[in-house]
C-alpha cells in the first residue's frame, strides 16, 4: 500500500525554532532481523526495503542528528552511546550507535523499538557527513498532552530528523497475539491516512484507551511524531510506502518532509 498527500500541521508558536528537516516512521517487528527470522526472512523482504528507503530519506535530508523514539516504561533521554543484544528475542546480536569506552563489555538494554531503529540505522549508513544520534523513549501509557510536549522539545538547535518506531495493532486476525478484533482494522486504516496525509489532527485523536485495548505499540511515538511537526510549523507531506498485517500486526512505513 502506498500514498503521498500534503497536510497542515496546525498553528505552532515555535515555528522555524524547531529545524526538523524529515522524519520516518517504521515499525519493530523482531523478525524484522532475517537471522531471527531464519527460513521465514523473506516474509517480510518488502516491509525490510521500505524501511530501508525510509531511513535512506532520512540520511539524505540534510540533518545534522537523528532522533529515535521508541515506547518504553516512561519517558526519558537514553544515555550515550547506545547498544543492545537481540538476545531476549533469540539471537545475541548486538548493535550499537556511537563508539563504547574502551574497555567496556557491558550491554545495556534498549527497549524493542529503540533496538530495531539501531539495527535499521546501521543497515543504511550516510555517503558522506557526520551523523550525530540521539535516543529517546516516550511512555507508552503517555497522555496525548505529554506526547504532543515531548515531540515539542525533542529537537536541537541544528537541522534534525526523526525516526519513529511504533506498530499498529496486533488484533488482526485469530492468530495475532491479541486474537481477533472487529475495531482493529477500522483503527489501522486510520493511522495509515494520516501517515500518507501527514495529518497531525488524526495522529493527535488516537484514544490511548482504545490503542491499549488493540494492543498498539506506536500510539505514543506517532503522537510525539505529530507533536514535533506541529512544533516546526508549516506544510508537510507524508508519503505511506507499506502498510500491512503480515502475522496479525500492522506495520506501517511513511516518510514525512516539509512540503
């Protein structure tokens, strides 16, 4: 499934204070790993390209850092530099963003969605320019109005980007994990045009209660994504390049620029 349209952000006193320059949004399936996949990696060949063009877009837009924003417990700035393992999942692949210590062994923990974006970034490295990162999590029980002041503040004082890592809901179909749910689709094709839309509206209207119920991971960072547009001002255009329930979840890949 793709699309591309141009939406308002709504009115925003931060205007051009905020210079984020593109985001994406990408989900974080642990078989999103073809070596945890195993024989079953090439299920999601397609979901891995988008997610790789995603992040290329993000590359070549000119930032100077890119900001992760994955669900977690609370709210709060990672500190630096950033490593994980895939290990609870399976496989003792570890990643990291940013050079350890010498002498360091010791693996800190990432939660899933922060994990998948470092892998996802270290699949698609930048030609040339230095890349700053930074990492954050948002709670995922998080009111609509702490998301819309996190997305607000996340930003720096140089051109950035941001990569939002969030599913959909995995109530699609008898043998997801949160079984089958009627509401589930009707929610997911929402969240598919207001990525394609770039509507920070629709985003914003996501009910935390309901997203709870369907068991969807990416309401809050979606939410932050629309705060951080709305922070930055003007037009923007989404372009929705997948958007699927391959194993009863939806994954959703967009790319937002200032239109």
């Amino acid at each position: 499934m793709t699309g591309s349209a141009r939406g308002r952000t709504g009115g925003s006193r931060y205007g051009e204070g905020v210079p984020l320059v593109a985001a994406a949004v990408c989900p974080h399936p642990p078989l999103i790993v073809p070596e945890l996949a195993g024989t079953a990696a090439p299920e999601l060949d397609d979901l891995r390209a988008a997610c790789d063009a995603a992040v290329a877009h993000l590359y070549a837009a000119g930032a100077r850092s890119i900001v992760v924003v994955g669900a977690g417990d609370g709210t709060a700035d990672l500190p630096y530099p950033y490593r994980g393992s895939f290990a609870p999942w399976g496989l003792p692949l570890e990643v990291q963003l940013g050079r350890l210590p010498d002498g360091c062994v010791n693996t800190d923990g990432l939660p899933l969605g922060l994990l998948v974006g470092t892998w996802l970034l270290n699949r698609v490295r930048p030609e040339t320019g230095p890349m700053g990162w930074r990492m954050a999590t948002v709670a995922r029980d998080g009111s609509v109005e702490e998301c819309v002041t996190v997305g607000a503040g996340i930003g720096g004082n140089q051109p950035w980007a941001l990569l939002v890592m969030g599913d959909g809901s995995a109530c699609r179909g008898r043998q997801a994990p949160g079984y089958d749910d009627p509401r589930a689709e009707a929610y997911d094709e929402g969240v598919a045009r207001a990525l394609a839309d770039a509507d920070t509206d629709a985003l914003l209207g996501l009910d935390p209660a309901l997203s709870a119920e369907l068991k969807v991971a990416g309401r809050a960072p979606w939410q932050v994504l629309a705060g951080a547009a709305r922070a930055a001002g003007g037009d923007w255009r989404g372009e929705l390049s997948y958007a699927a329930a391959p194993y009863g979840v939806s994954y959703f890949v967009a790319n937002w620029v200032p239109a």
